[in-house]
C-alpha cells in the first residue's frame, strides 16, 4: 500500500517532489512507460570459482565506447542473480 501510494504522489506530484529532491525548479519530461525492459544478452565468458568469485570475461576486437555501460549492466544483472 505504501508503495502504491508514493506512486501516486510522484505521478501527481512529480515537479514539486523533484524540486524538493534536488533543491531547484527543473522542467520534466515523462519516461513512458516506466516498466524497464531488459534486452537479452550474453557475456562471452563466466566462471565461477570456488570461494564464490566471478570471472566474467568480454573479448572486443575494436574499441567500443559503450564498453563500460555493457559492463556495468552485465554486473547489474550478475549481482541480482547470484548473490555473491
């Protein structure tokens, strides 16, 4: 209930709840909707070591600048998968 009732106040509220959070008037704009999919992907390599560590290994073959993105939702979903 708690949570279906702050909803309703940022949906309602939405300026004046972000003026409150960051401290200043800013214009928003709307991310409908607001479910975040998740796109399919694959790591090139895991391994799982005893002691519970990862290994998670990506092989590139040109500079991608978006790598540290990739790599960062790559760890997301790893951490929300296995609780290391």
């Amino acid at each position: 209930m708690f949570d279906a009732i702050c909803k309703y106040l940022v949906e309602a509220f939405s300026a004046d709840i972000a003026q409150w959070l960051l401290g200043e008037a800013v214009s928003l704009s709307e991310l409908s909707p607001s479910e975040l999919l998740l796109e399919p992907i694959r790591a090139d390599a895991l391994l799982l070591q005893s002691g519970g560590r990862l290994l998670h290994v990506e092989f590139q073959t040109q500079p991608d600048p978006t790598i540290r993105l990739r790599m960062l939702d790559y760890w997301v979903r790893l951490r929300r998968r296995i609780p290391f």
